[in-house]
C-alpha cells in the first residue's frame, strides 16, 4: 500500500506531531470526504506500506521528524510545492527560509527524492509572463542541483473559487498562453538539465520536451527503493492524472497557507484554524484530521 500524506492538506507543515503519534500508533483513521459518516481505519505497518508519498509547501519544521520516520523503517520521497508568488496569493505561507529549507532536505533523503512542483502556473496583471520566467529562472539557479524533475500544471478554476480569481483577475489559460509558458519554461529547464514535466494536464507538450508527470508514482518507486510495485492507475483521480492507487490519510478544510488557488479548502481561515487547532494539539491516542 502508498500513503499519500497528502493531497488533502500539508501535513509536513501543520500536523508533524499528529502524523508521528500515527506512526507509533501504526494506524490513522481517516474520514471520507463524500461521506463524513463514514471512517475508515488505515494500516501504517511500515511492513505493509511500500512509500509514503509526502505533499509540502513548506516542510521545514518537519525536517526534526526525518530521523524518526527512518527509524521505523518508512521509505518516502516528497513533492515540494516552491512558486514565485507572494503573500497576494499564498497568504499565510513563510517563505523566509524555503529554499534553504528545499535544500537541507535534498541533501538529507538525496534530490531524487525532492520533486519540485512550480504550480499552479496563471497569469494575470502582477504575475506576468516575463515574471514567471524571470522568477522560474531564480529558482532553478538555486535548486537544480537539488532535484531531479520539475512539475508544472496550470490555474483549474472551481466554481467556489470564483470569487477568489474574480478579485485576482485570474481565468484559466488559453492554449496559445500555455504555448508560450511551456516554451519559455523549457527552454530555461535546459539551461540547468532539469527535466519538465506536466501535472494532470490534457494538452500535449512533447514538442517542448516536457511529460506528463506521474505524482504517485510506481515506477519511481521500484526505481528509489528496489521493489516490485503491482498496482493501476488510481480510479478517484482525474482521467488526465497518471498517479497509481494509494490511499490518503489527509483532511480538506484544515490547511493554513490559505493560498487563493487551493481546491482542498472551502470556506474561510478562521474556520480551518479551529479544525486545525482541534487535531494539532493532540499529544497521543487514536485522533484523525477531520
């Protein structure tokens, strides 16, 4: 079995002392997102799971849990969400220490194990083309060395963020504004041989060099670690996404980067911020985000 640790919230971030505790617990229980009433018991024996797959926008105060995680005898890698926007945007996100924070962990768990993900990439009258490209270019002189790939994926506009790209003048790309990004992303990607990759996208970018990613990955998987991975393509995911089965032991609603783009969060911070202060603080026993 993958864990997906998650898609539904930055647990590195908020919730390092809850994930521990499940970790010493070898199991977490995990609500469904469709039906609240329903909660589900998941297995955390490290026997039992091939790879926890971490998804962070900001790890740094989960770096102290690395060594213990290890000692369990987990195997892990990371998807790092690293964009050049400022707090217009990703409102409640520290970015003071985040490349240096990308890179402490490449040199612990080594960069094949550190995905970077510049998304999602949109454009509007503060966050340009030539900004993206000056900015992705910052950040690919100081990381490159730290990573083996990079993933782009472009702004989807849900119907509950509406109001939120409204104020922000944000829409969803046109093809021709997708050409564009890609062409200039790759070519920079070149200078640093930093391979791209596309993250649940429809469109085809070949001509650029660039890939469709696959996040989950089970070929990166039996290639970091040496095993034999027997699963499929993950059935609740999109039809545009490559990822295999895994199960998620995350909760939306409970993330405080409050970025405006987030399709895991509905509602308001304040209300996150009491769902997050319901689980955060508890020190052991059985508790699940929810």
């Amino acid at each position: 079995m993958i864990i997906s640790a998650s898609r539904r919230t930055d647990i590195p971030a908020f919730f390092g002392e809850w994930f521990m505790n499940r970790l010493t617990e070898r199991k977490a229980l995990v609500r469904n997102p469709i039906n609240p009433r329903s909660i589900s018991e998941i297995t955390l024996d490290p026997d039992l799971i091939e790879c926890i797959v971490f998804w962070t926008k900001n790890p740094e105060n989960f770096l102290i849990s690395l060594p213990g995680i290890d000692a369990f005898g987990y195997r892990y890698y990371f998807q790092f969400t690293l964009t050049a926007y400022d707090e217009s945007i990703e409102r409640n996100l520290n970015k003071t220490n985040i490349i240096e924070t990308f890179i402490k962990l490449s040199e612990y768990l080594g960069k094949e194990k550190v995905i970077w993900r510049y998304d999602p990439i949109f454009i509007n009258d503060k966050f340009t083309l030539k900004y993206h490209f000056e900015n992705f270019e910052y950040l690919c002189k100081k990381i490159y060395r730290h990573t083996e790939k990079c993933v782009i994926s472009f702004v989807d506009k849900y119907l509950f963020l509406t109001e939120n790209f409204k104020q922000n003048n944000i829409s969803e790309l046109s093809d021709n504004e997708i050409d564009v990004l890609a062409d200039g992303f790759a070519t920079i990607s070149k200078k640093y041989n930093l391979p791209l990759f596309t993250c649940c996208e429809k469109i085809n970018l070949d001509k650029y060099e660039i890939s469709h990613n696959k996040c989950i990955d089970a070929d990166l998987i039996e290639r970091l670690f040496n095993l034999n991975i027997k699963s499929k393509k993950d059935p609740s995911q999109r039809l545009d996404c490559g990822c295999c089965v895994s199960r998620d032991i995350g909760a939306y609603n409970t993330c405080l980067h409050d970025c405006i783009y987030c399709y895991a969060k509905r509602g308001n911070k304040p209300a996150a911020l009491g769902r997050y202060y319901s689980h955060s603080m508890v020190a052991g026993g059985l508790d699940e985000i929810s």
